[in-house]
C-alpha cells in the first residue's frame, strides 16, 4: 500500500508540474531586443496593398498608407508622404515597360522593446518586366513594410536580379 501511494503521489507532482515556457523571441534587433512572429493582421495590410497595387487602383492603396509614411526604393528614389508615393507608381503605370509579379511569401516579426507597437512585414516578390511583348528584367523584391494601426509608415525595398 506504501509503494501505490508514492507512485499516487508522484504521478500527481509530475500532472501538476506546469512544463517549461518555450522561448518565443529569438535572434536580436539592434537595440529594440529580441525579435518574435508577428501577426497576420500586419501581412494582410501588405497582401491587401499588393493586390490594389496590380490593378494600379491608387485610391485603394492610399487605404493601407499612412499620410506620412516614408517610402525608399530599390533605386534610390524616395517619397515622404503616401501622397508621393502614389505619384511614383502613377508615373510608372505610364512607362513602356510593364511589369507582372507574384508575391511569393510575407511574415510579420515585432520587436521585444518596440515602444510604437507597430510590427515588421517581409515580402518577396517574382517581377517580369515586358517592353513591346519581350521579357526584358526578371528580378526578385525583397521588401520591408512597417505596419502601425493597420496602415504602412514605412517602406523599403531591394531588388535583385533573378538567375532563370
């Protein structure tokens, strides 16, 4: 009877014993501390933005930007305002050479210390450029969005040359 009371007994500690908590946040971003997942609020901000963004539908972007946000391109322009911004894409929806993509993953990471409470959206993106029907620049985006109040204040964006 003993020894059915201490199994008893031990099996009651170890149910009761609550298991360890598993880091979350891992890696480390500059001083803001260590990075964690996101949620799918901030990708859907970015997803919605793209999906206006291929119909060239301005007025449907402006919805997922912040006035002020700052936009950095791959080729060094910039914009300061979401304003800016859409006056670039206008400028180039009217050039010769059009461009087709396929966005082909985005995640969100937040940072441990990030007092503004925003989060950090990351996209990749396969882009064909065509000029009078002939592929003419395949490339991959890399692009980083900050997503605060379900609007982008920040962007930026880097491109390279795709090797198929």
């Amino acid at each position: 009877m003993k020894k059915v009371f201490v199994f008893i007994s031990i099996m009651c500690f170890v149910a009761c014993t609550a298991p360890e908590a598993v880091e979350k946040r891992v890696g480390f971003g500059g001083e803001a501390g260590k990075v964690g997942i996101g949620s799918q609020s901030s990708v859907d901000v970015v997803v919605g933005l793209d999906k206006a963004w291929k119909e060239y539908d301005l007025e449907a972007m402006r919805v997922f930007l912040d006035d002020s946000a700052e936009f950095n391109m791959s080729d060094g322009t910039s914009a300061k305002s979401a304003q800016a911004f859409l006056d670039i894409i206008y400028e180039e929806a009217g050039k010769d050479t059009t461009y087709a993509w396929d966005m082909f993953y985005a995640f969100a990471v937040n940072l441990e210390n990030d007092t503004i409470g925003g989060e950090w959206v990351n996209a990749g993106f396969n882009v064909d450029g065509t000029h009078q029907g002939e592929v003419v620049e395949k490339v991959v985006y890399n692009e980083w969005y900050y997503v605060l109040d379900g609007k982008i204040t920040d962007f930026s964006s880097h491109k390279r040359v795709r090797n198929d």
